[in-house]
C-alpha cells in the first residue's frame, strides 16, 4: 500500500512515468470537482459548479464545440461518478502497466490520448451527422476516460493476445477475451440511452488497434504527439546535460591518458546518451539500458 502511495506522491518527479500521471490528473480534477460540488451545493450557488462542469465536458453541438475546443482533451480526465472512476482507473492501472513494461512511458501516453482524442471526435461527428441523435445534439455532453481505457486495454490486448492475469471466480483468462467482451459489451448498448458514449468506447478501441498494428509495422502514429509534449515541456523544464563518467580503479593509464578500452566504453556511453536526447529513454534497446545502468554504479 506505501509503495502505490509512494507512486502517486512521486507521479512528477519522476522520469517515464505517463501510467501515475494520467492517473493523478484524473484523481485529482475527480476529487476537486467533489468538493466544489459540496461547498457549492452548501452556500446555494449549485449553479456555478454546473458551469464549472460545462468547461471540462465535451459538447456534442458543433457551435457549442467551436468555442470550447479544449474540452476535447479535459472530457477525458473528468469524472463524476464513484464507481465510472473506479473501473476506469482500474483497467487502466491494470492494462496500462503492460503497456509501460513493454512498450514504454511515451507510447502508453500516446494511446491513451489518442484513444480519447478519437472518442471525442468520432462522438462529434455521429451527433451531427447521424439522425438517430439529431433531437438530443444540442444538449448532449461526454465526460469520463473510457475512451482512452478501451485504446490501452485492446492495444494492450493487441500487442500481447495471449497474455493472461487472474481474474476472481474465473481464474486465469487471457487480455484478449477481456478485450472482446468489453468491445461487444459497449456495442451491445450502443443504442442505449448512453449511446453516444458506448460509440466513443468503440472509436477508441479501435484506435488502439490501429495504433499497435501500425506500431509493429515500424510506424509510429504518435510521432507528432510526442514531439508536441517535448515541445511543451521544453518551457517548464530545464533539461540537464547528462554526463555518465566511466571510471574503474584497476583500468592502466599511460602519461595520464585513459586506455584505448576505456576511451572506447565512454564513447560508448556517450552514444547512448545522444540517442536518449534525440529518442528518449524509451528507445533504448535493453543491452543499451543495462550499460547505460552499469556505466551509472561505477
């Protein structure tokens, strides 16, 4: 229990760490709008929080949109219900550290957005294209994650099928049947009276399909994603030059000179430090990580 506590106190201090952030970020606005909610509803001015409410959900209505384009990224870190929260971060944490383990911080992150940012336009476009919806556009609104959830868990269940966790009362089960049950669960009420949301699930599951399909043909759809978060990270961080030094007792020197074979480790290790400055840590093969943590204890 300290340590997932430990996680969550240390979610920005720490480097390749997107799976606690988004898990923070949604914790944190989920816990915020419960107390303005409280204190609102006490001093008689519900009517603000209902407001407050309005700049973080995301408007179906395109004239509604137009002037609030950011709620198409805060719908997906918005929660009100206990439970909506709950099984949300739930698969998330569960599914997400596959993706962490396997593929990296970078592209857990990129699935995630990506699976939201898909959700929220593809609930746009049904909504203003479909008449099946066309009495509910102008008052309808989408909050929660579940976009994104559903692009890790069938991205996760696309990149390792046959992966199993155990689950209560069915024992081991493999990712890819939890994925297909949720997929067809969400089709199944998708003419419901959450109909909306139920397609948003499915436009960000298939998103995660697509992503890790592309991703294991050597492309990676979420270039520009990341190149976008460097970018904005480069104003609120200072990026340290890293120097690892190669130092070993025993190595010979001649008229103070390091050998040939110590030249050639550092040299080594620097190109794996340019490699992190272009590519990131994540790029790093695990031969390149485990000198990279050999050269760091001498």
């Amino acid at each position: 229990m300290n340590s997932i506590l430990d996680e969550f106190k240390n979610a920005f201090n720490r480097p390749n760490n997107g799976l606690m952030k988004i898990l923070v970020i949604n914790l944190v606005v989920f816990l915020a709008l419960i107390f303005f909610r409280v204190i609102l509803a006490f001093s008689g001015a519900g009517e603000i929080y209902e407001l407050i409410l309005r700049q973080l959900m995301l408007p179906a209505a395109l004239d509604n949109f137009i002037v609030k384009p950011w709620t198409l990224i805060t719908y997906f870190f918005t929660h009100e219900g206990f439970f909506h929260i709950l099984f949300n971060l739930l698969f998330l944490y569960w599914f997400g550290s596959l993706i962490m383990e396997f593929l990296g911080s970078q592209k857990f992150v990129n699935l995630y957005v990506l699976g939201g940012l898909a959700g929220g336009l593809f609930y746009i476009l049904i909504y203003n294209t479909l008449p099946y919806f066309a009495d509910a556009v102008d008052t309808s609104r989408m909050l929660g994650a579940s976009a994104g959830v559903y692009a890790v868990v069938v991205g996760a269940a696309t990149f390792m099928p046959n992966y199993t966790i155990a689950l209560i009362l069915l024992g081991p089960v493999r990712i890819k049947y939890i994925a297909i049950f949720y997929v067809i669960l969400s089709f199944a009420q998708s003419a419901g009276p959450n109909a909306g949301g139920e397609l948003a699930h499915l436009a960000g599951a298939a998103l995660g399909f697509i992503y890790i399909k592309q991703l294991q043909s050597g492309n990676d759809l979420g270039k520009p994603l990341a190149s976008f978060f460097s970018f904005i990270k480069s104003f609120f961080v200072r990026q340290p030059k890293v120097k690892v030094s190669y130092r070993n007792a025993q190595k010979k020197r001649s008229n103070g000179r390091p050998t040939a074979d110590t030249q050639s480790k550092q040299e080594e290790i620097d190109a794996i430090l340019d490699k992190i400055s272009e590519s990131g840590y994540d790029s790093l093969t695990k031969e390149e990580k485990q000198k990279l943590f050999d050269a760091s204890k001498n």
